[in-house]
C-alpha cells in the first residue's frame, strides 16, 4: 500500500515540480533557483507567486544561499505590487495547512488590518521583525500586510487558512477553494472570462522596466 503522507510520494506528486504544471502558465519570470508566476486561480489582480525550483516545503528551511537569493526576488516583486497597486500583503504556510506541500508565497495588493484576516484577535498573533524571524521553524503561519509583518498561532490552523481569509476579506470567499474552482464548471468558466487579471498583470511586469 503506498503511502502517500510519505515525502517520496509528495515529491513524486508535487505540482510544482513539474514544469509542465498549469500553475505555471502565466510565468512572469524565473532566475536560477526560483519561478515567478500570476496566481493562477488569482484572489485579486496582482496576486503573484513565488515558487522555488527545489523542492523545499517552506521558507523556514530555506538553506542559507537560497533564502539570500529569494530576499532579493521577494523585495523585487513586492516594489512591483506596491508600484502599480498601491498596497502590498503577503503569506505562506509553513507545515502546518498546506494544500501542496512545495513552497509558494504569495503576494497581492491588500490594504487592510491584521483583525480583517485574525478576527481571532490580538491575542492569537505575534508581530515579527522581517523574515529571518522564520528561518529554522517548521510549522507556523506567516502573513503581512504593508509593512507589518506577524505570525499566527497555529491552533486555529487549517487547510487554505491564508486564501480563505483574504477572500473573505476581500469580500469573494468563493476564490478562496482553489480545488473547488477547478472542479466546478460554472466557476471555472466564470473564472475563466476574467483571465484578464493575469493578463494585465504580465503586461504591467513586461513594462516595468
């Protein structure tokens, strides 16, 4: 019997490591250790992804030279979103809720407050410094909005805990399954016809320059 929670099968399975992927249909960019693509079930325009080519499950146990070279992608794609949003916020999971078991961060233009994604309150979340704060964990929940950043008691963690929160918040929790959007037809055609928000998006990073 195969057992498919063992790291052989995730890799074996693992979406991003194939190059092939539908994720990877609207790649913005790719340097030698990482992949930047539009979202493709997107929350918002502007809803980027940052994906290694290693198969890392989270930036915590990113090695040293691959989380210098991803600080330099991150601070690259975040001035973008800033540019030509306005707003920026981001989030990952580390081992804790992940529906793909790879590293992907994700960041979009949002502008709200930490209470919008944590109605839980204050008490369930720790404000951070920067990203070094992750380096060595494992497990935990990390998201930021402008220029706050915090992690989240992982307690209340569940599968897709970031992008239903932010859909709810951004006041379309239908984009939040991801898996459902796929499976469903008239959403995915609905989807679909707004395939623009990525189109716009790769316009915009083409011009940025």
């Amino acid at each position: 019997m195969v057992d498919i929670s063992s790291e052989e099968h995730i890799k074996k399975y693992c979406p991003f490591d194939d190059s092939n992927n539908i994720a990877f249909t609207y790649l913005l960019e790719e340097t030698a250790d990482f992949k930047i693509v539009c979202d493709y079930n997107p929350l918002k325009e502007g809803h980027i992804l940052i994906i290694p080519k290693e198969h890392i499950p989270s930036i915590g146990e990113y090695p040293d030279q691959l989380f210098n070279n991803f600080l330099k992608v991150y601070q690259k794609v975040s001035k973008f979103i800033l540019s030509n949003y306005g707003s920026l916020s981001t989030f990952e999971h580390g081992k804790i809720g992940q529906t793909v078991f790879h590293s992907h961060v994700h960041l979009l233009p949002f502008n709200g407050n930490s209470i919008d994604i944590i109605p839980e309150g204050k008490d369930y979340i720790e404000e951070i410094k920067n990203l070094d704060d992750l380096r060595g964990k494992k497990e935990y929940l990390f998201f930021s909005i402008n220029d706050k950043k915090w992690i989240v008691n992982t307690e209340i963690g569940v599968p897709r805990f970031f992008r239903d929160r932010f859909a709810n918040a951004i006041g379309e929790p239908e984009r939040g399954n991801w898996k459902i959007v796929q499976n469903d037809l008239n959403l995915r055609k609905k989807f679909d016809t707004e395939s623009i928000k990525c189109k716009n998006l790769w316009i915009k990073w083409d011009a940025r320059n």
